[in-house]
C-alpha cells in the first residue's frame, strides 16, 4: 500500500472494527505494525483520534426518551451555558447554532419525569431566554459514521 492514503486507510479500519489488533490492521493494509502504531499515534496526537469507545444503545439500557432542545440564550452567555449543558451527564450533544435558536442539545432520559426535572432546572438559569423541546419519537439513525472518502486526484 501507499502511504500517500494511510491515515485515511487507517481511520477507515478502525470505524470497521475499533477493537482490531494493530497487527490485523498493519496486515490490512499492508504496512508495519510500527508504521500502524505511528501513524495512530500521530492521528491521536493531531486530535484527529479523540478516545475509543463502544457504541451504547441508549434505549437498551432504559435511556428510551430521547429530547432536542433548542435554546435561546443572552449573546455574551453562549459559552457559559454550552460548558453548563456539558456538565449534565445526558447530555450526548450539544452545538452553537445559527438561526432561531442559540444552541441545540441532545439528551437521553430513562422517562419523562427526569427530562422534565432537568428542563426545569436549565430554565431557572436567567441567561436561558427561551426553550423548545421536542421528544423524538423513532431515532431512525443515531451517532452514525462514516468511513472517510480517498482522494485519488492528488
């Protein structure tokens, strides 16, 4: 293989199988396993890696409600409240947004009492102008990712 693409080869792997031995990668691509092993370190000293991780099924685990909540919030207050949102733990996203609203975040609740508890709570803080929340009914696809095109063109 060409080292030209082996990062792009090498994230590609690990979205395929994020337990693989680097071993099995370096024979995937037909590399070192040292090349692997520097290659993910330097991904992972780029930021290009952030962490491994298993891919939890929320609602397998009694996390079935799953709300969006659209905020409006005082200008001079975005980052505040975006580090606050961080801090709730069912929290699984949160963006800076442009349009009607400031922020969107996404958050899984075991039931309706906990969401409303925390909606509540977030609502006592003066710097929130305004909130919508919506429950989703069916998640049809969630945290998905995708493996990274090549650019053969270069």
């Amino acid at each position: 293989m060409s080292y030209e693409h082996l990062d792009t080869e090498l994230v590609n792997a690990l979205l395929d199988d994020g337990r693989a031995s680097l071993r099995n990668i370096a024979e995937e691509l037909d590399v070192s396993v040292t090349t692997v092993s520097n290659h993910l370190s330097d991904l992972e000293d780029a930021g290009a890696i952030e962490g491994y991780a298993p891919i939890v099924d929320y609602d397998a685990l009694g996390y079935d409600v799953t709300a969006v909540m659209q905020l409006k919030v005082d200008g001079n207050a975005l980052p505040k409240i975006t580090e606050k949102l961080q801090q709730y733990q069912q929290m699984v996203s949160v963006y800076e947004v442009t349009g009607d609203h400031d922020i969107i975040a996404v958050a899984k609740f075991t039931d309706t009492d906990q969401m409303n508890a925390q909606i509540k709570t977030l609502l006592t803080d003066p710097d929130i102008n305004e909130s919508n929340t919506s429950i989703v009914l069916n998640s049809v696809s969630e945290a998905k990712q995708f493996e990274l095109e090549i650019d053969d063109s270069a």
